[in-house]
C-alpha cells in the first residue's frame, strides 16, 4: 500500500458550512494533499449534543463535501458508538491509511487554543500536525505543539448562526436540515 499525501479534518460539523468547506479546499490547494478526509464527531467530548443528531451531521457532511472528489468522509468516529477523542481516531486513520510520518490536522484556533485539555494531549501531539485556520481569536503559546498558521483570511461563519437561520451553507445541507426538521 502507498502512501497517500491526506489530511483530516475532525470536527462536530453542527452543520457543516462554507467556512468548512473554504478550508478543506484551501489545504488541499495550499499543501498539496491527495485527499482531505472529513471526520464527523459521533459525540463531541467537550460540547453537549443530542446522540440523535450524529446520524444527521454525519449525513450533511456527506452532502457538503459531494461536489469534490478530494474529499472524503470517513465514518470512524461515528463506527465507535461512544464520544469521540482525537487521539483514538489519529491512530485509526494512521492505520487505514498507512501514513508515514505525522498525520496533517485541520483546525480552528478555537478549538486549538484548548488542545492542552483534550484526551492524552501529550500522545497527539507526537502523532499530529496541525493546520491551524483564524477563527477570531488569538492562541496562547504553543511552542511544544507541532503547527503552522494556515495564511488564510478569517471568515466569519458560524454553526450556531446556521442552526437559527439557515444561511452561509450550500443548498444540499440547507434543504436537508428542512426537510428532516433540524435546529427548530
């Protein structure tokens, strides 16, 4: 098996949205990946969802990311039935995927300026490289962590603005959230 150039981009996807989207196809510009896999939490450690909306993020996801075949959508985190951490899921893509090296990560600043409370944080940060996009906030220093600072303008879209109106997603993910009556 050879190895592939991938990235993931883990995440809750409460939907999914443009600002996703920009930033899968920015790194797959930008860095030269074959691939970027989209990795839909089952359930998020450190937000409370509903279990019954796994089904349906995971589903938006496999509509937003449709129009690219660079674009993958693993369904690892969603196979284990429980919450999911990142180093679990690291080291399961490691294997199917037979990577070489670090594994290249996709994430926001807000998400990374907590990176040190997340599941055995020391044993991820031996396994991954981060790609950190602006999310409107400033990181503390993170010295001991392997990342760069994608050069990518902030924009500002977000998963709570989406669930009250609908808007700044593709139509796919729009219709979908209507029709199965998601975030009423």
């Amino acid at each position: 098996m050879t190895c592939m150039n991938i990235c993931i981009f883990p995440g809750t996807f409460n939907p999914i949205h443009e600002a996703h989207l920009k930033m899968a196809e920015f790194a797959l510009a930008n860095y030269g990946f074959d691939k970027v896999i989209f990795i839909p939490a089952y359930i998020p450690p450190h937000k409370e969802l509903s279990k019954n909306l796994a089904k349906h993020r995971f589903n938006m996801v496999k509509l937003a990311t449709a129009h690219n075949p660079k674009f993958e959508v693993s369904d690892v985190e969603y196979k284990k039935d429980g919450k999911s951490y990142s180093l679990i899921t690291v080291k399961e893509i490691i294997k199917l995927y037979n990577v070489d090296g670090k594994l290249n990560f996709l994430i926001g600043t807000d998400a990374f300026d907590k990176i040190n409370s997340w599941y055995k944080a020391d044993e991820l940060k031996e396994l991954v490289h981060f790609i950190v996009f602006p999310r409107g906030i400033n990181i503390e220093n993170k010295d001991d962590w392997d990342y760069e600072m994608a050069p990518m303008n902030f924009l500002d879209i977000s998963s709570t603005d989406i669930r009250k109106r609908h808007n700044n997603t593709i139509k796919e993910v729009k219709d979908y959230i209507e029709q199965n009556d998601l975030y009423v």
